[in-house]
C-alpha cells in the first residue's frame, strides 16, 4: 500500500473565506500515483474547515448568514473564551462546519457526486494556516 502526504497553506485577505481546493487535491492524488484507496482532507487549524458541497456564489453567501446567526462574531463580549483573541466565534463555525473529508479514490481520481466540491473554510483568517492531504492506496 502506498502512502503520500502533502500540505496545502492559506492567508486568506478576509477573515472568513471559502476556497475550492479540489483541484489542489486532485493535483496531490495525480503526484501520489495512488489510482484505488482513500484520501482524508483536513484542516489543521481549530478556526478552520474542510468541508464538500456545491462550489455556488449564492449557497457561500447563505452559509455566511447561517453560520453568523448561529455564531455572530459580535459583540466580542459574549463569548467566555474571548480575550487574547476575539475568535470564539470562528471555534463554534467549525464545529459546525467539520473538520476534514474523505473521499474515495476510483481509477486515479476522485469519486466526487456531480455538483460535490472540496472547501477549504476559514472563519478567522489573515494568517497562515494549512491543510493536510493523506492519500492511502494502491
């Protein structure tokens, strides 16, 4: 069995951000070499996710508006953890949000449904924070 590993880094601009890293993955799956097994996509940042769904301007902007009315950054003060950094908020996101992926991998590529995209979410961004890719496999 076969086994690679590669990381992914952002700085995103905003502090909350969606990226389309399936193209990223499928770049590690093609380096790998691996054509039948598993590849596990995962944030390593507690303030971050890794998640699938459809890569649609409107469904990123309706995620904003939920994940803001179930965890409003605002007002700072709500939040226990707050102090050193005011980023409770952006804990309570991921939570939601997940933490990694797994995707089969069928004849070298990834067994995606139709409209399945990887995510890469970060919710307290403009800092460098990575994504690890684990392909296992034949």
């Amino acid at each position: 069995m076969k086994s690679y590993r590669k990381e992914l880094w952002f700085e995103t601009q905003n502090r909350r951000e969606y990226i389309n890293i399936t193209e990223n993955v499928q770049a590690a799956l093609a380096e790998s070499k691996v054509k039948e097994g598993l590849v596990l996509v995962n944030a390593m940042h507690i303030t971050a996710s890794v998640f699938i769904n459809d890569d649609e301007r409107g469904l990123h902007h309706d995620f904003e508006v939920w994940l803001e009315k179930l965890a409003p950054e605002k007002p700072y003060n709500q939040y226990r953890h707050n102090g050193f950094e005011d980023n409770a908020d952006a804990h309570l996101k991921r939570q939601v949000m997940g933490r990694e992926v797994t995707v089969a991998i069928t004849d070298g590529k990834l067994d995606l449904g139709p409209w399945e995209q990887i995510f890469y979410g970060e919710f307290d961004g403009q800092r460098r924070k990575r994504v690890l890719i684990k392909i296992i496999g034949e």
